[in-house]
C-alpha cells in the first residue's frame, strides 16, 4: 500500500482519501455520501455505481431463479449502501456431539424467501435443526477498509494478548483464483475485497450470475429445476454500453462510499 499524490493505493483497488486541509478540519461526509476528495472521473464512478446499486434487476435481466431482494439498495436502505432493517434466513444441522452442517446440497445455508415461479421456491429442509436471521451489514467506508494491508492487520493481532488474540481469516479472491488476503468482509470476514463481496451478493441475493460466480443456485440444490426457472444464458451480468459489468460498476459504489463520520 502507498501513497501516491493523495491516493492511497492498495492491491486490491484504488481508494482516494482527502488530504488534510491546512484551513482546519473540514466538514464530515455524511452517511451516504461520496469520500471526500475525489476527483472527477472517479466521482462519475461514484454516481454510476450508486444508479446500479439502486435500479431493480427484472428476470429479462437474469433476476433469479431464487432471490431474496431485487436490487442492492433493497436492503442496504439505510442510508444507500449502509446497513439495513431487512433480515435473511440461515439454516443448518447441529449435530448431537456439535458441529454444523450448512447443507449446501441442499441449498444451504441461505434460504432465498423469493423465486420467480412458485415451482422453484425454496423451503427450509426437514432435516434442519436450526435457523436464524441475519440483518443486512453496511458497506460505509468499505473502500477505506480494502486497502489495509494484510501486514498492518496481522500485526495488530500478534500484538494482543494470547489470551484473548483473534484471528486473522485468511479469504479467497474469488476474482482471482489462487490469491488469498486476509478477510474483512460479510459476517464471517469471509471476503477480502469488495468486488468479491459484490460478485458473491448478485449471485446469493439475486441470482444474478457474473463473471466471477457464473453458475446459478439451484433451489434447493436442486439442479432440475434450473431447467424450468432459469431461462437467461450465463453470466447474466453482461457489460453495458461503456463496457463496465453491473458487479464493477456497484464495486465503484461502495469503495468510494465515506466512512460513517464520527
């Protein structure tokens, strides 16, 4: 990570922070708003990415076939891009010695609450044991936390006390297989950059496949019904008229969403 002419470069992407302005300490964004400094090209990034987060994905479009919401800012509402009031389905098996089980064979652990046929509709599996609901995290300040380095992090943790030391997850770059860093997103930390966390959303809360994730979540884990309910060839995140995919365009979004001001 370095600076370079006042933009904080990290290796998975560009964040641009305001420098310190030698007149005293200038306003705070306010929750929703774009980092401060940012300079003209990366604003349009900005106002391009939050239309996309905002606009609602129809099944012409790849809306499916299980989906919880119809756009981004369906749950991150609160304000655009923060968190939100929705909640989400999780289910699984606890075992009677411990241990869980996601049962991901059968469309596990996320439960999508909505389909575009009543015939693919997911239920939660008989065998399940336990359930809860998840509430929608925040993306503020997500760009800013992309480009901690990994060392940065690690060294926090190795200078706490073992007693109580955490761990530092080490998470796939679903953009680039092979590479890990270390994860800071979603529930688990279990994505290390935001376009990871994006591409992972449109297929897991939309069911819109990208070039990253470009296989569809059967219902159920059921793949036959893939045959009746998905009708729109993979990816379904096809670039638009400037050659940009859906997923980079509400990747520019939430990197350059500000940090909650204090």
């Amino acid at each position: 990570m370095a600076m370079l002419g006042g933009v904080l470069v990290a290796a998975a992407g560009v964040v641009v922070v305001a420098s310190p302005s030698s007149g005293g300490a200038a306003p705070q964004a306010r929750m929703g708003d774009a980092l401060q400094g940012l300079d003209a090209t990366q604003q349009v990034r900005f106002d391009l990415g939050r239309i996309q987060f905002e606009r609602t994905l129809t099944v012409e479009e790849g809306l499916g076939p299980t989906f919880n919401q119809t756009s981004c800012a369906s749950c991150h509402n609160n304000p655009v891009g923060g968190h939100g009031t929705q909640t989400v389905t999780r289910f699984g098996h606890i075992g009677k010695k411990g241990g869980f089980d996601a049962m991901e064979s059968l469309g596990g652990s996320l439960l999508q609450a909505n389909a575009i046929s009543d015939d693919c509709l997911e239920t939660i599996p008989a065998g399940s044991n336990i359930t809860t609901l998840r509430v929608t995290l925040g993306s503020l300040g997500f760009g800013l936390i992309e480009a901690i380095d990994d060392a940065d992090i690690i060294a926090v943790r190795d200078a706490q006390d073992p007693a109580v030391r955490g761990v530092a997850r080490m998470a796939p770059l679903l953009e680039s297989p092979g590479a890990e860093r270390v994860g800071r997103f979603g529930w688990k930390a279990g994505f290390a950059t935001v376009l990871s966390f994006s591409a992972d959303a449109a297929i897991n809360e939309m069911g819109l496949t990208n070039r990253i994730i470009t296989e569809e979540v059967a219902p159920n884990g059921d793949e036959s019904l893939l045959l009746e309910c998905d009708t729109v060839p993979d990816p379904e995140d096809v670039p638009d008229a400037e050659g940009v995919d859906f997923v980079d365009r509400v990747t520019d979004f939430q990197r350059f969403l500000a940090e909650p001001p204090q």
